[in-house]
C-alpha cells in the first residue's frame, strides 16, 4: 500500500472474540479498522463501538455511517451445544445477525467478507474442498449454511472464507492444554478426530489479501477471487492427541502428560473428520498457511 493512499476503512465484528481481537490487531497496520462489540469490550488499541447485531435498524444506522470499505464478520455463538439446545437463541445470533449485517455492507456498498466453518460439512471423511457437498451434522453447522446460501443470493461483493480449529494467543483449546501441561495435569486427547488447524496470522493474511484486492475493478488479477467461496485453513491434517503431543513438544512441556483417547461412542457433538483441502485458494493467494508446528513457533512468545 503506497504510503501517499487512505487507509481502507474495514469494520470487524465479533472484535471481544479470540479471533476478532487477533484480526483486529493483525490488521491495523494496514486498513483503519472499527472493532464492533456486543457486551464485552475488547482490549485493543483502537476505539470499538458497542452494536447488537440482532437489532436490523441499528445495524444499518451504524454500519452507513462508518462509510466502510469492508465488513469482517466473525460474531456469533459457535458453542455447540448451545446451538444444538437453544437454536432459536443461536439463530438469531448466527443467522438473523449474518443477514442484518450483510444487507447492511451491501447497502453501504462494502464487501463481505464472512467467517464460516469446517463444521458445514458432514465432519465424516475430511479433506473438503469448495465444490463439496454440504451436510451439516450440527446445528450450528446448519446456522454457517444458511447464512452462506443468503450471502451468496443476496451480495455481489462477497467472500465466505471457511477456516477451522484457529489457534493464537488467547486460542480456547490451546489455552486449555498449556494450562494443564504447565501445572503438570494429564490430559485426554482423542485418537480418532481430525482436522486443519490454522494459525490465525494466516487467516489474516488471507484476509488482507481480499481487500487489497479491489472490489470494483475489472483488471484485478483477483477480480474472480474475490467473490465465491475459499478454504483458508492449516496445511496439515492432525487429530487431537497429534495437536497437543506438538504443542507439548513446542513448549517443552512433558508430552507423557498426554493420554490416548477415542472419540468414537462418546456421543459428543465433535467432527470424527473435518479437516479441509485448501489448495485451490493456496494458489489463488499466493501462500501456503503454516503447517501446526511452524505456527506454534511463531506463536510461542505470546504464552509466557
């Protein structure tokens, strides 16, 4: 970006999130960026402003008046059991907030850029790529499919970028098996379920890709990249008990603390295998997002 251009004005919501917070951070430096928070206020360096995605009105007052270049959106509920035992809740959090929001951009005239998930596929065989079939087995996988189909019949100026298992400082799962390990604590990791973990550096980058791009221009090299559907996701595929034996041997904490598990016949709520193929959009950035142990690396100074 030429130091003489404005900033782009990029809105991201969810910014209280562990993957809001990271992304708003990440990408200040590059784009003017207005963090969009419900109820908790987000550490960051920059002014947020508080929005009930579920209030329509709202939404659109606020989004037009910020004049965005883009919208980020990456609110909503992703506990799976919340969804699976109070969907009407978790639909007006995952579905009715993603429609508010997208007529909002689309009338601001911002692209779209919409956080979905691995978890809009069946979660049985792994490796899916764009073109594959979706059979949520979840409810919230249902929510990321039902607001992926309105975004791709409601906007010109899109881009739905399904991700899974994003790791970095503050990361839920990552944050659980460091606290264990250091208090010398076993864990139980499963044998059996799989998926793509992906450092959220790359997913930021795979972000700030799209609007560099420009969403008016017909020469743009990444003019048929921008709208459509895209694998942004980790270039290996680990199951649980391989992440965390990677994550012991990253941190030098002892990996015997590790125990062997199955996910089969507990009856949880978990992909067998959700892990994504994401070659296509690999080439179409320009990059490769990090295999676990590079990313891991990257992020070891944030956990001290």
């Amino acid at each position: 970006m030429s130091l003489m251009q404005t900033k782009r004005r990029v809105v991201v919501t969810g910014a209280s999130g562990f993957i809001g917070t990271n992304l708003a951070s990440l990408l200040s430096s590059h784009f003017q960026i207005f963090p969009l928070y419900h109820a908790n206020k987000p550490a960051l360096a920059m002014d947020s402003i508080s929005l009930d995605l579920t209030n329509a009105k709202a939404t659109l007052e606020t989004i037009v008046s910020l004049k965005p270049d883009a919208v980020i959106h990456l609110a909503g509920n992703k506990d799976l059991k919340f969804c699976q035992n109070s969907y009407e809740a978790a639909y007006q959090l995952n579905v009715k907030a993603t429609e508010n929001i997208a007529r909002a951009s689309k009338q601001s005239g911002a692209g779209f850029i919409f956080l979905s998930s691995d978890y809009v596929f069946s979660g049985t065989s792994g490796n899916y790529k764009e073109t594959d079939l979706l059979k949520p087995s979840t409810k919230y996988g249902e929510m990321k499919k039902i607001s992926e189909e309105f975004i791709a019949s409601e906007l010109e100026k899109y881009a739905i970028i399904r991700t899974g298992a994003v790791y970095g400082a503050r990361a839920t799962l990552l944050g659980w098996i460091l606290n264990n390990l250091r208090s010398d604590k076993k864990i139980e990791m499963f044998t059996d379920a799989f998926f793509t973990p992906t450092y959220v550096g790359d997913l930021a980058k795979a972000i700030g890709i799209l609007i560099e791009s420009d969403w008016h221009s017909n020469t743009s090299s990444l003019r048929n990249f921008k709208q459509g559907i895209y694998h942004v996701a980790g270039s290996e595929k680990v199951s649980r008990y391989i992440f965390a034996k990677t994550v012991a041997d990253v941190f030098s904490l002892p990996q015997e603390l590790i125990l062997e598990d199955r996910l089969e016949g507990k009856g949880l709520l978990l992909a067998k295998d959700s892990s994504l193929n994401s070659e296509s959009t690999f080439q179409k950035l320009g990059f490769r997002c990090d295999r676990l142990k590079e990313g891991l690396s990257k992020i070891r100074p944030d956990f001290k």
